[in-house]
C-alpha cells in the first residue's frame, strides 16, 4: 500500500537505522533498546533475520505472531530477561507466575473485568476525569504526563483499588515510569550465569525512591485489606488467597496505570494536532446520556494505540530447535514481535503513518490482523477492555470540556519498554464557553 498525504500530517515516531549499525551497538540495543537495532525496512518486510548467529528474529507477519504467542505446540516460552523484568515488578503476582499458578490467578481476578462491570464503571470514570480537569492550569502549556495521572488514579480508585488515594495521583505518576525504568534497567550482571536470587539481592541493596514509595503503597493498601470484606468485587478482594497480594497491587499499578495515561497523552497529542476530530468527539459527548458509549471516541482511542502501542515490542525465546518464517530458531534463540511495526505496516494498512479513526469504524471493512495492542493469546491483557473504555472515556470528557491545542516542538519518541515522548508531551489547555452569552460577555471585558 502507498503512503499517501502530506507529510506534515505524519504524526512523530521513532526513526529506525536506515543503515547497519555497528556489531558493539548492535550488542548493546539488543539488551537495552531493541527498537534500536532494527532495521527500517521492516515497515514492509515480514521478517528482519538475525544480524549475527543466535540473534533475534524479528517478525511482523501477523499470522505467524499468533501462532507464536499463542503456542499451541509449545515451541516458544518468555526469555530469561522478560522473567526477571516481570519478577522485579510483579514478584510471585499474576503476570510474573506460570502454569497452574498463573491460571488460578487469572481466574481469581477475571471477574473485575467483565463486560458488564467495566460497562458500570463508565459514569465513575467521566467524573473522575471532570473532577480531575476541573484542577487543569487554563491558556498555559501542560505536561500531559503529569496532569493526566490523576485522572487515572481516579479512576483505578473509583473502580479495581479503591484503596489507592486519588490525592497522590501526580506523585504516582512521577514515580511509576521511575520505578518500572529501574525494574527495566539490564546490565552486565544480568547477562552472566548468576543465580536470580543473587542479582535480585544485589538490586535490593540499591532500591531508589521511587521504588521505595511505590513497595511501601502496596503493602500499605495490601495490610488494610488483608481482612477485608469478602463481598467486595475489587481487585484486592477478588486476589486475596490467591497469589500474595501486596505483589499483584504493585504490578498492577503500573500495568494499570501507566501504560493507560500514556495511551491518553497521546490521544490528546494527536487531537491538538487534529481539531476537526476534537469538534467531532466533542458534539459526540455533549449528545451522549452519562454512561452512555461514544463510538467516535473509541475510534480515537483504538487509532491512538495503533500509532503508539502502550507495549511496543513483545518477545518470546525458542523452547526447542524450531523454524520460522524460514528461518531456525535454537533452543533460548529470541523472536522479537514488533507490535509497533505491525501496527504501521505498509502491507496491513492504507496510509498506515496517518492519524485515520475512521478505520476502526464498524462499517469501514479495516481488516484488523495487525492490531494488538493489549497482545494476544493465553497472556492476552486480562485488562484490556477495562483500560479502552479508560482512554475513550478520558479522551471524550477532556475535549468536552477543554479545547486542546499543539504546544511546543514535537515529542521525541522512544520504544523502550513502553512507547512514550522523552521529555513529556507539551499541549495548551482553552477553558470551553458553555454558551454564546457566555462568549459575548467575555468580548465585552
């Protein structure tokens, strides 16, 4: 498919090498930044082979993605560095356990996020955004990371933990992209053949902050509803007794928390640069009945997290000597999913670097293969839908009531463990007139 359209409507993402890199920097990436070391042709290539013998191979076929992630056949597993990073963060909780353990656990929570009960949560998530912009600095620039953390703190709290005081929302979101950057970082150490319980030793003599604040949170709300009432359908309720609580609630904090503010920075970052799409969210929402869907909005939300997925890159390892793609795999040999290349795929989309809601519309025939966000298979995000209707409910109660423009230079993009802007994004929230006299009062000030 060609790109079409101007290009100053593209909106920023993160450049690939264009040329070979070098065999040290390809050494490095391939531990600490694996959008790095891939090539740029892979917008248009199924597979990227490995750069050096036992390296990893990269893959964009959607069919062939999965079948791996779903693994019928048990050929792929999680790599060694994705089990450490998920144990740093989830100790023994739900996404860091395996087998029966794993699946008792995902049973234990499931019910938090059924159709019907994330359906119920809309009405807390519309005034837990209009409260939380009603604090929003008007006709000054906002750092959207910062401002949009007390929204989703709001909303965790008027739904899954409302243990998890709104208040702190700010300090949450300043804290949790530290705390999941140092739980992240991979050094030399973690590449020699050392036991984890010494490396995890070791990390535990140097903890920051950061990750101070966010352990002494979740044992805090996890000793209060240690003896909970059991009638309660929250999420610390429904995992009590199955796996250690105070684990699951740090992991899901950052699972729940900052990914989806992510999701909504960029979603307002693409309707400043879009406000034909603002007025047309906006005229949506003010003609919604509270609690009402607004199909617009997901539009924009699901656009949103097609450009920049919350997840960009996924990667699996080789249980056995294996082949794909044409390519063979030893046993421990990775297969990196490139989420974020499917997701701007020259084969899978039509004008695939443009911002297009409309083909997430029902009736536009977008075939949607090359669509995963929250992931796919038996670890598909248990939280998925929960966290749309966040971004889609967010998105359409902003611009209701805020007119959201471009600030600044663009963002620097970045694909380290979660797609996000460098240096934050930068917007200037407008108050909204709520009527004509209210404008023409104004003129005659």
């Amino acid at each position: 498919m060609s790109i079409q359209g101007d290009k100053s409507e593209r909106p920023p993402f993160f450049k690939l090498s264009e040329t070979p890199v070098r065999l040290t920097t390809y050494l490095r990436g391939v531990v600490s930044d694996p959008a790095s070391v891939i090539p740029a042709d892979i917008y248009d290539q199924w597979v990227a082979p490995p750069k050096i013998p036992g390296g990893p191979l990269v893959i964009t076929r959607p069919e062939t993605v999965r079948d791996i992630l779903r693994d019928k056949d048990a050929r792929f597993g999680r790599n060694k560095q994705l089990r450490t990073m998920m144990r740093r963060v989830w100790g023994k909780g739900l996404a860091a356990a395996e087998g029966d353990d794993w699946a008792q656990q995902r049973r234990a929570v499931a019910p938090a996020f059924r159709p019907d009960r994330v359906a119920k949560t809309r009405r807390a998530f519309e005034q837990a955004t209009r409260t939380a912009i009603d604090q929003w600095p008007t006709d000054q620039p906002i750092d959207a990371d910062v401002e949009i953390g007390p929204i989703v703190a709001a909303m965790l709290a008027g739904s899954i933990l409302p243990d998890l005081d709104p208040a702190r929302g700010r300090e949450i979101s300043q804290d949790i992209p530290k705390f999941v950057e140092d739980m992240t970082r991979f050094g030399l150490l973690d590449l020699l053949p050392m036991p984890e319980k010494w490396l995890d030793w070791y990390r535990g003599t140097g903890r920051t902050k950061a990750e101070q604040r966010m352990r002494q949170l979740a044992a805090a709300i996890a000793d209060k509803r240690a003896s909970g009432p059991d009638e309660l359908a929250d999420l610390p309720a429904l995992m009590r007794g199955h796996g250690p609580l105070a684990d699951n609630i740090l992991g899901f904090m950052p699972a729940g928390f900052e990914t989806t503010a992510r999701a909504i920075g960029w979603g307002l970052f693409l309707l400043a640069r879009h406000p034909e799409w603002q007025e047309r969210l906006r005229a949506e929402a003010r003609a919604s009945a509270d609690g009402a869907e607004r199909p617009l909005a997901r539009q924009v939300a699901q656009e949103s997290l097609r450009l920049y997925p919350p997840a960009p890159i996924m990667v699996r390892s080789a249980i056995c000597k294996t082949e794909i793609e044409g390519q063979r795999l030893k046993p421990g040999q990775v297969a990196m999913i490139a989420v974020f290349a499917m997701h701007r795929h020259r084969r899978l989309w039509d004008q695939p670097d443009m911002f297009r809601p409309e083909r997430f519309a029902p009736d536009s025939g977008t075939n949607l293969d090359g669509f995963l966000p929250f992931g796919s298979g038996p670890r598909l995000c248990i939280a998925a839908q929960f966290a749309l209707t966040e971004i889609e409910v967010a998105l359409s109660e902003i611009v209701r009531n805020r007119q959201i423009e471009a600030f600044g230079p663009e963002p620097e993009v970045s694909l380290k463990i979660t797609t996000h802007a460098v240096n934050g994004i930068k917007l200037l929230v407008r108050p909204m007139s709520t009527s004509p006299a209210d404008m023409i009062l104004k003129e005659t000030q």
